[in-house]
C-alpha cells in the first residue's frame, strides 16, 4: 500500500512532534506525565525563613514627626538632624475653625474656592430611548462625558443637558453655571 504525499508530509509531522515531545520530557522529568503508577519525585521545599516574634515587644525608637525617611530603614541618623520642622493641622472647614463671635468677613475667599477648571461643552448625544450625554473639553484638551446627575472631572454635576448649553452645579458649593456650545 503506497501513501499519498499529503499523508507523509502529515507522519512527517506527528513524528517530529512525538520527537519535541520526548526530548521535552526528558530535560524536565517534573512536567511528564506520571505513567504507570509512578509517581512524581517531591519538589525541593525551600527552608521557612523564622520570623522574631520577640521583635514585638520591644520598646521602639522615638521617631521625631517629620523627620522620617520612608525609603530608610531605622530612624533618622543624627546628620539629618537640622532646625525643628513646625507641624499645624489643617483644617478642612475655614468657617468651623472660627470662634463665635469672630468677625467672618476677614476669612480669606480664596480658601473655599477651587482652581477655576474651563470646560467647553462641544455637544451632546442622544440614543432612541432618549438619553442625553453632555460632552465637555476641558482646557488640558480632556474629554470628559456624563449624564444628567452624574459628576465629572470630581468638581461638578451636570444639572440640565439642553440643546445649546449645558448646566454645572459645583458639587462643594452648590453654584451653578451654564456652559454655552463652542463651535470650532
């Protein structure tokens, strides 16, 4: 019985591949099959390493605020020792940390308000069951897209999606400004 060319070319194959196989196996036993009811050799367990427990209870260094170094380990040595670093807490309201009584009018506005952030609405789309997407740019050339009631670029919520213009309630404050459509 004579083989036609296709089916040589296809034993030529399945040999080669039998071969690669062999070969494989033999270089790295661990990845062979278990045959015959052998079983594979245990993998070389690494020793643990043992951990001081006792570290735990022992007093720890005075670390002076400030003055650590997260990328060090220990403390910080002793050149590093320069003028005391003043340490004030902040405070996330202005108006609370005020006394009553105090005058408010000398509290300084620039500290409620935020970096003015230019938005440009280029747009909105509309699917077939009605929902509006505001699409905004923003002056570092970010598109930014959301939905009535949705906040974007952290700072504002779409209020109202109209035809040619778009409103932005500013989430820490409450203001709100409308944004018309930019052309070009």
């Amino acid at each position: 019985m004579q083989l036609k060319r296709r089916e040589k070319v296809l034993l030529a194959v399945l040999a080669a591949a039998a071969a690669a196989a062999v070969l494989l196996w033999t270089r790295h036993p661990e990845s062979a099959p278990v045959a015959l009811g052998r079983s594979r050799p245990a993998p070389s367990l690494e020793p643990i390493p043992r951990i001081d427990l006792a570290r735990l209870f022992e007093p720890r260094p005075d670390v002076e605020v400030g003055r650590r170094d997260l990328f060090a380990l220990g403390t910080a040595t002793d050149a590093e020792d320069t003028a005391p670093v003043a340490v004030t807490p902040a405070t996330p309201n202005p108006v609370a940390a005020v006394p009553s009584g105090a005058d408010v009018s000398v509290i300084d506005p620039a500290l409620s308000r935020l970096a003015p952030l230019n938005l440009k609405f280029i747009g909105s789309v509309e699917n077939a069951r009605g929902v509006r997407v505001a699409v905004l740019l923003t002056d570092r050339n970010e598109v930014l897209t959301g939905q009535a009631g949705q906040v974007v670029a952290n700072r504002y919520r779409i209020a109202r999606i109209g035809i040619e213009s778009v409103d932005l309630e500013e989430v820490g404050s409450g203001q709100t400004r409308r944004v018309p459509l930019k052309g070009n």
